[in-house]
C-alpha cells in the first residue's frame, strides 16, 4: 500500500497549490484568453454568453451541459484560415464531432480531417463533399478505406505498408485512382511548452524518416498505378506552443519532399504538418497568435525549399483543439461543499459538481489543468483554494485540480469550467451510467442544442439483457 507521509502537499497554505497559480485580487475576475469571445460577467454578477445568463441556460437546458460560443467558433476559424492563406485548413474532428460543428467549419472555409468511419458518417450527414475531407488514422479497416475510396474524399493519408497494399488493392478493383497522402514519423515529439527532436520516435504512426522507410513507401506509393502520391502528412503531438517544433519538423519533411521530387515522375502538391497547437486551460498557457504561427510556418518551408532547389509545396494544417476548445464552457451545478483539513492547519474546499470524469477526462487520463468561476453571481467572499470534483465513484475524478473559488461556494451555484471543448465530449463516457450531457450552441444570442443529452432511457436501450 503507498502510504502518503505527510510532507509539501500536506503543508502549509502557499504549498498546497502549484507555483503557476496566484491568489487572486478578484475571485470573480475572468481571464480574457480562457473564455471565448462572447462570455463576460455583466454587472449584476452573472457570467452570459451572447447576452444569456448562465441561469437561463440551466434552466432551459439543465446541467451538465456543454456551451459553444458558435461565433467565437467560427471567428477562430476564420482567424486560421484568413493567417494561413494559401494553405489548406482541416478541422480536426476528433476533437470534437458534430454535424452543426463540422459544417460551420466549412462554411469558413476550412476542410475537415476525419479517422474513423464514424466521424466520417457525420461529415457526410452534414452534408460536406467527400472532397473537402482528409482521412487518416494507423489502422483502417479494409471497409473503412473502400467507402473512403468509392466516396473519392480528397486525401487518404497512408500509415503502414499494409494499408499501402489495401489501398492499391480496393483502388485497382474500383478503378479509381485516390490521392494518397505518406504519414511521416519525423522524429520529433512535442508536448506543451517542450519537444524532443530525435532520430527515431517511438509511437505507432507512420513511416520513419529515419530508416529511410517514409521515402521507401512515398515511392512505393508514386510506383504504383493505382494512387496518386499527393504528399507527405505529419503530426508531432498535442497542445505545442513551441513552433521550433513544427519548424525542426518542417524542415525534415521539405528534404525527403525534394528528394522525392528528383525522383518520381508525377511531382507531389501538399505538405501537411498536423495539428497539436496550443490552446490556453489556465494562466500558465498564451499562445501566439495563428498569424505569428504561419508566418514562422511558411518561413521555415520557404527557406528550406530554396535550400532544396525546389517550389514551396502547398501547406496543410489540422489543428483540433485551438479551434473549438477555448469556444466552449462545461456548466456545471454545485451539488455538496466541503472543507477537507490538511494539517498545519491548511484545508482545500472540495466542491462536488454535476458531472466529472465521464464529461472530462482529461485531468484523470493526462493530469490536465483547468480553471473555473462560480458563474451564476459575484461574490465578495475571500478566495479559498478549492478542488472541483466530480460526482463518480473514483479519487481521481477531478475537473478542476486547482482554483479559487469564492469561499462561500454553495449548492446550487452554478460553475463554468472554461476550455473544455476538445477532447471532453468527443472522449465523454458512461462511467457510472451517467448520461453524457447536451452541447448548447449560441450564436447571435440564439441559444439551440446541437448534440441532445442523452438519458438513462438511451442507454438501457443497449442493455439488451
Ligand atoms: N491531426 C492528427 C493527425 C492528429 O493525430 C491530431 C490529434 C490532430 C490533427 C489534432 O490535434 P489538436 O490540434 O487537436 O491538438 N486526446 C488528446 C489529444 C490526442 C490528439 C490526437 N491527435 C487530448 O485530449 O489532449
């Protein structure tokens, strides 16, 4: 049994919370960079949304629910887009995957980056042209890449040999000849504010730069009669804000890209980095902004080109999370309040909501930060240091590790938990049989629910005895 001694954590009141987090001057202040566009605590105390106040979106919704500022949505969009002009643009669906999302996205001009037939379905329910869809992943069923195939999507993005084979395989017995994109391990991990640039990664996708087996499967691919090799795709991790990451990446790929070009007959068009840019989830986090990012981007690319010899290929991205994350706020009811002492005569308020692991899971799987405000009034209490927890039958199911909170946060209060767009329905679960909770769009101070809250009727549906 690991028995915790007593020792930091248990310690006096500064050294129960991490450095990055200072004691607040004004406990209901919001962080401009943490909310979405149109989320602002109005004089009477309440935090709204496009004019809504939280109140009213409870009352009509209930709680949990997840709440998209669809304008601040679109508006990110658009900002990635308009910065990288020239390029293409996939929203990364498996952050999050709903008909209404993914068309808004294209209606802003970006493409969408599926990996399953599942989040493929529903691009397709959304009525978006095969064409305009990206699709990867390590391990696509022979089914999945014949419908992706028959569809004609515009870019399948090859992670094995095997999948090499299936593709020319369904393409020669189709007749239809698909733009195949080589998934490149180039050797660089990246996460948060620090990457590793090594020869060799140790993951499961893509084809090693380094054992020369990316340029073996692009000319495998180019050799073969049955695909286009439309270029090479990469993706070296999750919430980056180091874009020498991209740029060590970048330049590895733009010189297996002009060797390739010496080589094969039909030239390649695209260079696609991935997604994993950064997103803020408390104070620590500022990313620059996306026209900071392309320009280094398309700098790199550029120099490494002219270097080469050769014509800048045309730039890909499939950002995820930077785009719909920081768009929503999970809202949450208060259900129980208590002071859990810690010795030296330190205590953390440990403030049970609504919800927990099965709506975010991400603090239980990845240890990730997140902050939150009481939401339905201002308080002139004094800040305490609070843990938000959810209603599950497990220590580990936090939703918000650290925070202050007004230190008389009470039932019934209504909590915000801001940037929980990615990553937190599209990896919700059932854990304890509770319901996944409804996402709530807003948009011209319109408020429609775009994914319905399922109920306990929904899944005894499937308990088919
Ligand atoms: N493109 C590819 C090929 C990817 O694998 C991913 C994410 C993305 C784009 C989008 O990355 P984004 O811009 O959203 O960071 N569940 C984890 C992240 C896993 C992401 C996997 N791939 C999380 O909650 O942080």
């Amino acid at each position: 049994m690991h028995i915790h001694e007593a020792g930091a954590m248990h310690g006096d009141f500064a050294s129960l919370r991490p450095g990055w987090l200072g004691v607040p001057d004004d406990v209901n202040a919001l962080l401009p960079r943490l909310w979405a566009n149109n989320v602002a605590r109005s004089d009477d105390g309440v935090v709204r949304l496009g004019g809504l106040s939280v109140a009213d979106l409870a009352e009509e919704f209930g709680t949990p629910a997840y709440v998209l500022d669809e304008d601040d949505f679109r508006a990110r969009c658009r900002a990635w887009a308009e910065a990288f002009d020239g390029a293409d643009v996939f929203y990364a669906a498996k952050a999050f995957c709903s008909k209404a999302v993914l068309r808004a996205a294209v209606e802003e001009g970006l493409n969408v980056d599926v990996c399953t037939a599942g989040e493929l379905a529903v691009a397709l329910a959304a009525g978006i042209e095969p064409y305009r869809l990206g699709y990867h992943g390590n391990n696509k069923s022979p089914a999945e890449l014949r419908q992706a195939i028959e569809l004609r999507v515009g870019r399948i993005v090859a992670d094995s040999y095997t999948e090499i084979e299936r593709i020319a395989s369904i393409g020669a017995e189709l007749g239809i000849r698909p733009h195949v994109m080589v998934r490149v391990n180039v050797g660089v991990e990246a996460h948060t504010h620090e990457y590793i640039a090594t020869a060799h990664e140790d993951q499961k996708f893509g084809f090693s730069l380094a054992d020369g087996d990316a340029y073996e499967a692009a000319g495998r691919v180019a050799a073969s009669e049955h695909m286009y090799l439309a270029g090479l795709h990469s993706h070296i991790g999750s919430q980056i804000f180091d874009t020498s990451a991209f740029e060590v990446s970048a330049a590895r790929l733009v010189r297996l890209f002009a060797r390739l070009q010496e080589e094969i007959d039909e030239p390649m068009a695209d260079l696609d980095l991935g997604g994993g840019f950064g997103m803020p989830y408390t104070s620590q986090d500022d990313p620059q902004p996306p026209v900071d990012i392309a320009a280094s981007l398309g700098k790199i690319v550029q120099t490494e080109c002219a270097a080469a010899g050769i014509g800048a290929p045309r730039l890909s991205i499939e950002p995820g999370r930077t785009l719909i994350g920081p768009a929503v706020f999970t809202l949450y009811e208060v259900g129980t309040v208590k002071p859990v002492k810690l010795s030296a005569g330190a205590s953390r308020l440990y403030v049970s909501v609504d919800g927990g692991m099965s709506d975010n899971i991400r603090p239980a799987l990845y240890d990730a930060s997140y902050s939150a405000t009481v939401a339905s009034r201002s308080s002139e209490a004094a800040p305490a240091l609070a843990r938000v927890v959810g209603k599950h039958c497990e220590a580990g199911d936090i939703v918000v590790k650290d925070e202050f909170l007004p230190a008389d946060v009470a039932p019934g209060d209504l909590l915000a938990v801001p940037g929980t767009g990615a990553y937190c329905r599209s990896m919700g679960s059932n854990y304890n049989h509770v319901p996944r909770p409804p996402v709530v769009a807003v948009r011209g101070g319109q408020a429609r629910v775009i994914l319905a809250r399922e109920t306990v009727d929904d899944l005894l549906r499937l308990d088919v005895g």
